[in-house]
C-alpha cells in the first residue's frame, strides 16, 4: 500500500533530462552528423544540393512539417 504524500514535498517530475545531459546528448549528435559528412563527402553534396533545391520546393517541405506536427498533436491528443 502506498503511503501519502505529505503536502510539502515536491511533485516528482518523471521523464525530464536535465540541461546539461541534453546539451551532452545534442553535442554528440553534432559530432557524429561531422564526422559522418565528413567521411562521406558525396552525401556533404547532396545536402549541399538538396538545400539549393528547398528555395524551390518550400511548399514540400511545410506540408511534411505541417503533417507531422498534426500526428505528432492527435497522437498526443488521444492518450
């Protein structure tokens, strides 16, 4: 059986990293994507082309935005 929780503790927040392991977390990412392109250096042209090409296709890219966030927001919506 659970026992109460007295009214001057803190609500325990689950789920939550903190700052500084995300900043770790987005600091690895980062390094890897540079050393990915830079070991593959084709695929450092294909972005290279592929973001000459979104001047072109930004109506493209806002409806996959768009769709995203719309099944990231219902998906949210029914739990």
């Amino acid at each position: 059986m659970m026992r109460p929780r007295p009214e001057d503790e803190p609500p325990i927040e689950v789920g939550r990293r903190p700052t500084r392991v995300r900043l770790f977390i987005l600091a690895g990412l980062a390094v890897v994507a540079v050393l990915l392109l830079w070991l593959f250096p084709r695929a450092l042209g294909f972005v290279e082309i592929a973001a000459r090409e979104a001047r072109y296709l930004w109506w493209l890219i806002l409806m996959v935005v768009l769709g995203i966030w719309l099944v990231w927001g219902f998906g949210k919506a029914s739990k």
